[in-house]
C-alpha cells in the first residue's frame, strides 16, 4: 500500500500493514519512492502520513482512545 508524506509531497510504501492499523504504535516502517533507487526502509510519524488524495488516516489508526469522549 502506498501512502503520501503531507510534508514533501512523495510516495512512501507502507511495509508493514499491521503497525499501520495498531494505533498504539505512532510510528511505522515505510520506504520512499522518489527517484529511481527505492530508498532504505525508515520510521516515520503516523500523523505526517496521509492517503495519495490527501485525505487523513482514519482516527482509530492513529489514536488509541478515539472512542472515549472527555
């Protein structure tokens, strides 16, 4: 699956699907795209990721107590 970084614009791919769906985890391994040699894997923020259209990720991927209301 391939995600937009909302800060410079590139393609990353998401390399482990299941650190994506865990809000307990607000980082995850992803790859860039940008440029002909796939970059090394990085962690990144969940929160500076968002879909290619630029549309958020959903809340309950990035926090945990998105159904608890204070």
């Amino acid at each position: 699956m391939f995600l937009k970084d909302s800060q410079t614009g590139d393609l990353v791919e998401v390399l482990d699907p299941k650190e994506m769906f865990n809000p307990a985890s607000p980082t995850m391994k992803v790859r860039y795209q940008a440029g002909e040699d796939l970059g090394d894997p990085v962690e990144v923020e969940k929160t500076r990721l968002e879909f290619p259209s630029g549309e958020p990720l959903p809340k309950c991927w990035v926090d945990m107590h998105y159904r608890v209301k204070f």
